[in-house]
C-alpha cells in the first residue's frame, strides 16, 4: 500500500483546484 501525506502550513490564499489525472493521480493547486 502507498500513503502520501502532505502538511501544509500557513494561509491559503485562494480555493483548491483538484485534478485527477488519466492515471488515477490526484493533483491539487492553490492559487
């Protein structure tokens, strides 16, 4: 089994863009 985790700190300035790629990946932005 594969786990990612991600941490993020600070103020997001804009909404998260998630994406899932044709891979089954999942991508997120923050603008």
């Amino acid at each position: 089994m594969n786990l990612n985790k991600a941490f993020l700190i600070g103020r997001l300035t804009g909404d998260p863009q998630t994406k899932s790629l044709p891979s089954g990946q999942q991508v997120c932005n923050f603008s």
